[in-house]
C-alpha cells in the first residue's frame, strides 16, 4: 500500500477490493461448466473466505487518521456483498455440523410456457418488470433467439399456484420456459428447434425423465391453458421430451377409472373437471372429441408408459 494514501482513499479502495472479491461468488445468468463449478466452489467454501482473503496485513499499516472510517467501511461494504457471516438457514433447534458433501438442487420438472404476448421485446419487459413479480428461466423468441433471464439454480416465478403428482410448489422443482406466442397461432419452426435444442441441453444436465417435460396447464389446469393447442407436443414426445399415445391405443381394462388415472399422471384431483380439460388440451389432439372409451384408452396409454422402467 503506498505511504500517504490519505483515509478516504483508502476506505474506497478497501470497498472496491471487497466488491471485486465477491463478484467471483456471484456470478448469474450463465449455464456454461467453468461457471457452475466457479459457483459451487464459492458456496461450498465459508461464506467469509473471499473476505477474510482481502489484504488486511497490507493495510494495517496504513490504518491511522481514518482507521475508524475504514473499519466502519469494512463492515459496510461486507454486509453490503453479502460477505458476512450469516447464520445457518434451517430447523431453529438444530446444533449446525457443515458437510462438505452437497451440490446444488436440481430441477427435475420442465414447464412449458406460451407468452400471450406479440413481440419478444414485450415479454422481456413483462417477465424483467419488478411490478409484474413474473419470470422463467428462458425466452425463446419466434426467430429461435434463447434469452435467459434467471439462473437454473435459482427459483424463477412461472408456474404460480399449481400442483403435479402432490407437489404444489413447482416453482422449487422446475426450469420455466417462455415461447413467444400469443395463443392464437402455430409455433414458428425455428422456435421449436431451438426449443428442442434446449430441452436436450437440460436433460442431459439434469436427467429430467421424458414425464416430467409439461405444461403451464398441466400443473395450473384451472387458470391457465398453455401452452396453446398449436403446440407439437406430439413432436417433442419423438425426441423424449413428454409422454405420447396415439388416439388409437388398446383398449384400457374393464373398470378404468379415467380420474384417478389423470391423478396417477399428475394432474391434481382437486379440480376433476379442469384437469379432464388441460388433458385434453395436452394429449389428445384429434379433429372429432374423442369417445369415453378412446379417452380412457389414451389415459390408460400416458400411464402405462410413465410407468415404464424404459421411461
Ligand atoms: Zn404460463
């Protein structure tokens, strides 16, 4: 530290050392390898090290007419970067023993969205605004362009009340992603592909099993209805992204109960009526309504393949 630097510009110094040495911890938005491990290796360690790394030796000596301004900047500047040692999150009763034998979570559910909205540019300023309190993980605009707006391993706010398989915070357990359309129109090939790009992408870091690609409408059936009935899930289902029967199956056993057997997909039981209908929506795709029995033959279908040790 050269002799002579006066308080003040010493304080903005330490402050920017601090900033800089916590900006490594905290990188987002990037999917790449190099910057998940660099983040797992900055929250596996003490949350403090960055900090206590700063060289305070170096400037100890320097510590003099604005010592008190320093140790107060210090502090400042280490709350401010979320540097401080904070307690551990967790049961309040429990004694805290750190293992170092953890990663992060994982999603293990995808959720498909449509937008309902005309422009690529409208829906970022809708999934960005602070007032709004909506997001996902990834924009696909109707050119292919991927935008990602929140970090896979943080919680983005796209599924909203919902439930799959008795799960009801689907927020926690998922990747949401946004495909610029409106509703009222087919989804642009370019769209798709990169889509589908994506979809192989995530599974092949997450291992997402191909049930657990699905809708905004399959786990919202009562508020929501996308994606819109244009979207191909007949298509992504070819690729392992989804469940998929044809209208034509072998018929269900004597005695199928078509509600429990939506339940047993997924859909919440709560809302018969409205779980029949995003079922509908999502996996029946003929031009004529289908019979109750082709109905229960497509459920009977989806369940067994779900079930299947291959799936
Ligand atoms: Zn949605």
């Amino acid at each position: 530290m050269p002799v002579g630097v006066e308080g003040p510009t010493l304080t903005l110094l330490w402050i920017a050392l601090v900033l800089l040495a916590c900006s490594g911890g905290r990188e987002s938005g990037r999917s790449d390898a190099g910057a998940r491990r660099a983040r797992d290796e900055f929250r596996q360690n003490p949350v403090v090290r960055p900090c206590l790394a700063l060289p305070l030796a170096a400037v100890a000596p320097c510590l003099g007419r604005g010592a008190r301004s320093l140790i107060v900047a210090m502090f400042a500047a280490a709350l401010l970067c979320g540097c401080a040692p904070l307690p551990p999150k967790g049961a309040t009763k429990a004694s805290w023993q750190p293992s170092p034998n953890f990663d992060q979570r994982r999603p293990n559910l995808v959720i498909i969205h449509h937008t309902g909205d005309d422009t690529l540019e409208q829906a970022l300023r809708t999934l960005s605004s602070p007032e709004r309190k909506v997001s996902a993980h990834y924009l696909i605009g109707r050119d292919g362009r991927i935008v990602q707006l929140v970090d896979e391993s943080d919680r983005a706010w796209h599924a909203g009340k919902s439930w799959w398989a008795g799960f009801t915070d689907i927020n926690s357990v998922s990747l949401g992603i946004e495909l610029d359309n409106n509703g009222r129109e087919p989804f642009a090939d370019a769209q798709i592909d990169s889509l589908l790009e994506l979809l192989a992408d995530i599974r092949q870091r997450h291992h997402v099993p191909p049930a657990n690609f699905i809708g905004h409408a399959d786990v919202a059936p009562a508020r929501k209805d996308d994606p819109s009935r244009f979207f191909p899930w007949q298509r992504l289902a070819a690729q392992g992204f989804g469940l998929w029967c044809d209208t034509t199956p072998p018929p269900a056993p004597i005695g199928f109960d078509l509600a429990a057997a939506l339940a047993a997909l997924g859909y919440d039981p709560r809302t018969p009526e409205a779980s029949l209908k995003a079922f509908r929506l999502h996996f029946v795709r003929a031009d004529r309504p289908l019979s109750a029995e082709e109905e229960n033959a497509v459920a009977s279908c989806l369940l067994q393949k779900k079930l299947s040790p291959s799936q």
